[in-house]
C-alpha cells in the first residue's frame, strides 16, 4: 500500500474513531439543546427554524466530538492501566494518536464553522466553550472534582443553543444549563465509582477515590435532586405547560428508579443507571418539551 492511500482513512478507521468518541452519547445533552433551541423559537416568532436547529446539531455533535477525542488522548496512558479502559482504541492501537488528533482538529473546525455561520456571538463565545472540555481531562490530575469541570462544559450546551437562536442572552437558557450540568456531573459520579482501585492505584483524582463509592452515590442524589429543583424553576420561568409538567414527572421517576438499582457495595447494574437511565431521561423530557410548545402553538 503506498504512503498516500495509508494516509486516507478508511472505512474502518473511520468507525474506529467513532467508537472512540463515543458518538451515540450525544443522546445525553443534544435533547436539551434542542429544548433551549426550540423554547427560544417559541418565544422569538412560535416558528421552527430548522436551518438553525441543524447548526445547533452539527455544533453540538462537532464540540462533543472534539471533546471526546481530546480526553482520549490525554487520558491514553491513565487508560491503559486501568483494566476496563484497557481495549479502548488508543490503547489497543485500532486508532493512532495522529488520527485522533485529526479528527479532533476536523470535529473543533465544524463547531467553529457551524457557530459562525449562526451569528457573530456565538463565534464570538465558541472559545469559551471550547476551553472546559481540553481541561476536563486535566482535571483529574490536580483536583478531587473533575465532576464539576465536566458539569461545566455540559452546561453550556442549552446556553449556546438559545444564543444560537436569538444572539441574545437567556438567564433562563441559563438555568437549564445549570440542571443539564449538575445532572451529568452527577451521573459522573455514579459512572466514576466502578474506578475507584484503579484511580486509587495510580493517583487518578475523583470523588469516589478520594472520600469513597457511598459518599459519590450520595453526592450524585443530591445532584440530581438539585437538577429536578432547578428543571421545575425553568418550567415556571418559560410558562412550560402540562405536557413538560408530565415530562418532569417522568425524569424524577427515572432518578428515583436510577438511584435504586445502584448500591454502595452493589455496582453491578451501573451500565443501566448510566447508560440506559440517563440516555431516556433526556429523550424522554425532550419528547414532553417539544409536545408541550407544538400544543402551545409552535409551528412546524
């Protein structure tokens, strides 16, 4: 094979790489990007703008890739001594380094690329929004809370999502925000227990590692009773309706269901409370959202 075709990936690479990132987890902040984007159609002229509703898609999708990519890298060594991380495709080499870095770099100019073409302050703030998710992976090497770091970059996504719309600040884009960031730093903390021998053993920071699984689980309830407080302030402060009401219901009887199956001393159902739980939390009340202002006079 000559140097030429060895440089153009293939198909297999290709799905390397988006193993890698992780694609199919963008169910967990796109819905609420996609609720802050349509609430704010809602309030601008009652119209979907879907020329925008796709920018939002290909920005979020285009940040939560780079993202990904970049904590691979970073965390390749950490990842090939920790036995549940050790097939990942940086470590096994299925994925190089110069091709994560690659995709990375693509995945950084779509975001780049899809903000400018929704209005200069996005552009303007695509940056900042880029900072938190090269830090996340860093943040387990000098603090006991990465949780929060990722909590952060999270929380920009609904942000983002109404600025996108109107080029305005939203305080209630804002709270969303905040429920959107809290929730995924909590479920963090859940996901982040099943590691706490491996962190433990080579100095990785987290919460379970540094105070243990039982104070992370209950780390995460609060979280997540914090995020359904701040979920019902948003419905009240954009006159959410009965459908979003019915949403609200349903994600606090999925973090009830969530906190219920996952124990101290009993991690073996964490894959369903992180996986399966939170991914049909954020369709489930996006499916509510979006049924909530199409009843309230939302146009297609």
């Amino acid at each position: 094979m000559s140097s030429a075709a060895a440089a153009v990936p293939g198909p297999g690479r290709t799905k390397a790489f988006l193993r890698l990132v992780m694609i199919e987890h963008s169910v967990f902040a796109l819905p609420f990007a996609y609720i802050a984007a349509l609430t704010a159609m809602f309030q601008l002229d009652r119209n979907i703008h879907w020329g925008k509703l796709l920018l939002v898609t290909v920005a979020m999708v285009g940040l939560r890739t780079f993202a990904m990519a970049c904590n691979r890298i970073i965390d390749r060594e950490l990842d090939a001594r920790n036995p549940r991380t050790a097939n990942r495709e940086l470590v096994t080499g299925a994925v190089s380094v110069r091709s994560a870095w690659t995709g990375a770099l693509i995945a950084v100019v779509v975001f780049l690329g899809a903000a400018a073409a929704l209005n200069p302050l996005c552009l303007a703030l695509a940056p900042i929004a880029v900072v938190p998710m090269v830090v996340y992976p860093y943040g387990k090497r000098f603090t006991n809370f990465p949780h929060a770091i990722l909590g952060l970059a999270q929380a920009m996504g609904p942000v983002g999502a109404w600025l996108a719309i109107t080029g305005e600040w939203s305080w209630d884009a804002v709270i969303l925000g905040l429920a959107v960031g809290i929730w995924i730093g909590g479920f963090d903390l859940i996901f982040g227990s099943q590691d706490v021998d491996a962190d433990r053993a080579h100095g990785v920071k987290s919460v379970p590692a540094r105070f243990g699984v039982p104070a992370a689980l209950y780390g995460a309830r609060a979280c997540h009773a914090v995020t359904t407080a701040l979920l019902v302030w948003y419905a009240l402060a954009t006159g959410a309706g009965v459908f979003f009401w019915a949403g609200l219901v349903v994600v606090a009887v999925a973090f009830l269901y969530e906190h219920t199956i996952v124990k101290p001393h009993d991690l073996s159902r964490l894959d369903r409370a992180f996986f399966s739980t939170n991914g049909f939390i954020g369709i489930a009340l996006f499916v509510c959202a979006l049924l909530d202002l199409l009843v309230r006079g939302l146009t297609v």
